[in-house]
C-alpha cells in the first residue's frame, strides 16, 4: 500500500508578516524624517531673512551698503568695527525717517517693506544731522562726517542757511538760486542738496529730499 505524505501547510510569506509588524515603527521614521526636513527648511528659510527686525533704537547693524544683499543686513554690537549705522527710530515708512533728526539713510527690516529702520553713522551727533538745518542755521564742510555738510555753529568757515526747499520739483542748476529768493533767502550764493539713502535689496536709492540755499561763507 502506497502511502501519501501528509499535506504541507502554506508558509505565511515572510515578507508579509514583517512589513505587518514594521508598519507602525515605518510610519513613526516617515514621520519624524517629514519633521526634521520641514525644520531645516524653516531655519533655512528665517537664515535668508534680513536680522533686522530685531534691531532697536539705540542698536547698532552691519552689512548695509550698496551692492550687499539685504540678506547680509544684521544686528551688530556697536563695538564691532562691521557695524557703519546706529538706529535713531523705527517707522512704518521710508519718509518717515525724513522726520527724525540726524537721519542718514533708511533700510527695510523685511522683504515686505512693512517697518523701516532710520539710520546715522555710528559716531555720529543726531543733532548736527543735515535734516536739522533750518534758516538761520549755519553749516560747515566737514570731509569726516558722511554726509559731506553738517550742521555747526555760525562760525568763520561755515555757511549761513538762508532758506529749505524741501521739494526739488522744477529745480533747474539756473533756477534754484531764483527759488531760494522766492522762499525768502536774502542774497543766496550757492545751494547744497541733501538726499537720504534709501536702501534695498542690493541697491540704493537716492532722491533729493532738502536744498539748502546757502549766504556767503561766514
């Protein structure tokens, strides 16, 4: 008598009952790697930000200039030989610094243009700023100051300011002189004219925002 050898019984595939118990910790992997990578993107992201929102009256920051990215823009210690601006307020807008004296040039703290930094050079006096000059105000050629002017007491060298046009609509190198007269200066020799900065994204900005009709030289 033949006897038949008893039936086999189906292996369970290996392959199916490990991907049934490795499922949840393979779900746990994907989504700590989803975690990580999205970290990394938003650090990477808030690193090409410009680092001035942070930056308050008094800060000093670096990496303003022209041809420099305002990626490059950042908080600095004012001892740090990087840092060119002080901040002297913290606006809404790039004219509102217009306002604020000593004020040399402005800079956006973000992309969206939403706040705006007023800057003078570091070591500078607020109060001597081109945008404090007034008639009767005098002022002096100074090469130190970046600015080029600044304003000074009424002493020999300096420049009685007979007049401020704060518009240079019109303004002609013929008929500025005329306008001087017309907004009240009394014998005007020359006209200086006086532009804040304005910084961007690699770029700078520059408008004349003040002409300063100028007397004879003290």
């Amino acid at each position: 008598m033949t006897t038949e050898p008893p039936a086999q019984q189906p292996e369970t595939p290996a392959s199916l009952s490990t991907l049934t118990r490795s499922t949840p910790l393979l779900v746990t992997v994907v989504v700590l790697v989803v975690s990580v990578v999205g970290a990394l993107a938003f650090l990477a992201l808030q690193s090409h930000r410009p680092a001035l929102g942070s930056a308050s009256v008094g800060d000093c920051v670096a990496g303003v200039s022209e041809g420099k990215a305002l990626t490059e823009a950042r908080r600095a210690e004012c001892s740090n030989s990087s840092a060119i601006y002080r901040v002297l307020d913290k606006v809404s807008s790039e004219t509102d610094c217009l306002k604020v004296a000593g004020t040399e040039a402005t800079v956006p703290t973000d992309a969206d243009g939403e706040q705006y930094l007023c800057l003078m050079a570091k070591n500078a006096d607020a109060s001597q700023g081109v945008n404090t000059l007034r008639a009767g105000s005098c002022l002096i050629d100074d090469a130190s100051d970046p600015s080029g002017i600044r304003k000074s007491d009424c002493v020999p060298g300096s420049y009685p300011v007979q007049a401020v046009l704060t518009s240079s609509k019109g303004l002609t190198s013929r008929n500025t002189l005329d306008k001087c007269a017309a907004a009240g200066a009394s014998s005007p020799e020359r006209f200086y004219e006086w532009s804040m900065l304005r910084y961007g994204d690699s770029t700078v900005s520059i408008t004349t925002d003040m002409v300063l009709c100028l007397g004879a030289v003290n």
